[in-house]
C-alpha cells in the first residue's frame, strides 16, 4: 500500500507473501538465525513442526543458508516497494523480477538456492505448505495491518520542517511482518522491517514512521 501526500511525500507499506513464506521454513524447521540482527521473532502463529525433513547437521547449515537468503529477500522487497518508475513500469517490473528470480528464486525449483542444497530441499518441499498457511497479519476479518494516512502525513510535514528539506524529499518503506512482539530495524537508509505489534501503538507507529523518513534523508 502507498500513502502519497501532497506535495509528493511517500510512504509505501506492505504485508508481502515472501518474507512469510520464508519465516514460515524458518520455524517449522527450528533453524539457529538468532546470529543475524534483522532476522524477526519468531511468527505469531507457529507453523506445525517439520524439524524431520533435514538432519540435525542439514538443519545447522540450512541454518547458515537461510541467512543469505533471507537479506535477498530484504533487499527484493525494498527495491519493489520504494520504486518511483511509472514511466515504464512494465518494462521495470520484468527485470526486477528476472533479478528476484536469480538472486531468491521461483517456485518450484528455486534455481537461485543451488548453491543451498539442504535450504533448497526444504524449501520446494515447504513452500506449497507455506503459501497456504494464513497468519492473523492476513484474516479476513481483520484485514492486513498499516500505518494510519494521518499517522504518515503528519510525520512528513514534522520531519520536513524539522530538517529544512522540501515535504517532497519525504520517503519511506516500511516492511510489516506477522511476528511475536513490538520489534523493528532499519534495513538501509529508508527502509524499516516491524512486526504488525508495532502498528497497534499510535505512539510506536509514530516513532516508526518519523525514523524510517529521517534515516533517508542527506
């Protein structure tokens, strides 16, 4: 989703397939991440336990494979939500999503993981079963969470002022994830991955949004 004010600052939010699908393998194969800093709590709604698909040594270096793979899918989902391209947004979407495809990979063989084969391996066998896991961040009833409009235009304006830079300088991603408790990183200047807790604080979604504008501006 994306908020547009006038004139022109941005905030673009989302509650994409992928980073679920890949924590979803994440815990129901219980891998070790905890060594990275922007790899998230566990999921709000825990997948059942497929910790038998790999051995306890295929699970330690799934493990180290699933960390790479994941900043891929980090760094796939910041360029596809803060992309400005409308002149030609075809032509841009069919070499992003070549360079998704080399770089994380595409159902269901997942040719990008042939270096991973144990990561691999589970994930063709996980990903039908991931794709079909529905966490809260996607009820029906509830709809996917986001950041109130008035939330981010008023941070905009507050942050444009405050730094005596043009309101249209103002950018943002924010990448929300279905996981357990208030936590948030900055991924790259502009860019912040939270769990779906943190929108439920007006006060923290304030926070939030204000920091992830400042960390892209000069």
């Amino acid at each position: 989703m994306r908020f547009a004010g006038s004139p022109s600052w941005l905030l673009s939010t989302s509650v994409d397939a992928m980073p679920h699908t890949a924590l979803y393998i994440r815990d129901a194969l219980g891998l070790d991440t905890s060594a990275d800093d922007v790899s998230p709590p566990p999921l709000s709604h825990r997948p059942p336990d497929r910790r038998k698909l790999l051995s306890e040594s295929e699970r330690s270096r799934a493990s180290s494979q699933w960390l790479p793979w994941w900043q891929a899918i980090l760094t796939q989902e910041s360029v596809l939500h803060g992309t400005t391209n409308t002149a030609d947004f075809q032509a841009w979407y069919a070499r992003f999503a070549a360079e998704r495809a080399r770089t994380v990979g595409d159902p269901p063989e997942f040719d990008a993981l042939m270096g991973s084969p144990e990561l691999r391996r589970a994930v063709i066998d996980l990903d039908p079963e991931a794709h079909s896991y529905r966490d809260h961040t996607r009820s029906a009833d509830a709809g996917e969470p986001t950041i109130p409009w008035t939330i981010a235009r008023d941070a905009a304006e507050d942050v444009a002022l405050r730094h005596g830079v043009s309101v249209g300088e103002v950018r943002g991603v924010v990448l929300i994830l279905g996981v357990e408790g208030v936590w948030s990183r900055i991924l790259q200047p502009g860019v912040m991955i939270c769990s779906d807790a943190c929108l439920a604080d007006t006060a923290i979604s304030t926070r939030l949004v204000r920091e992830v504008f400042e960390s892209a501006l000069p």
